[in-house]
C-alpha cells in the first residue's frame, strides 16, 4: 500500500504463522528503502498501521507545505 508516497507494507498473519526467507527478505528490502514494515496479526491491527503511518505523513505534509507564520 501507498500512503501518498509513503510505502506501507503490511505481512498479515495467523495468531502463530510465521514470516518465509522471502517475507524475511522483502522486509529487510523494506527497511532498506524506508519503507514502513509490519507484522499484524488482525484486521484491527493493519487498520491501526494504515492510521497511524496515515496521520504521521498527513502532519509531516503540513509541517513541509503549510505557509510559515512571519515574525518579523
């Protein structure tokens, strides 16, 4: 998923499943580029992950694009 030009990666998995070499692989590939990598384990834990890297970037945004207050 792409949040606005932010790469979220989510590896949903059972209570006790566990990441393949590839999963592995893709994740450090993932951490390699900046990407966001998370393990979830429920639906409710991937729609936090999506909220919470949705709402970092949108007050990043902001912060970058929103015109400064003068002080002179």
């Amino acid at each position: 998923m792409q949040i606005s030009g932010v790469l979220v990666s989510l590896e949903v998995k059972t209570q006790t499943g566990r990441q393949s070499p590839d999963q592995k692989a893709w994740e450090e590939r993932c951490r390699e580029i900046g990407a966001a990598y998370h393990v979830v384990r429920s639906i409710e834990e991937a729609y936090q992950e999506i909220d919470k890297k949705a709402r970092n970037f949108a007050a990043l945004w902001r912060w970058h694009f929103m015109p400064k207050k003068r002080t002179d």
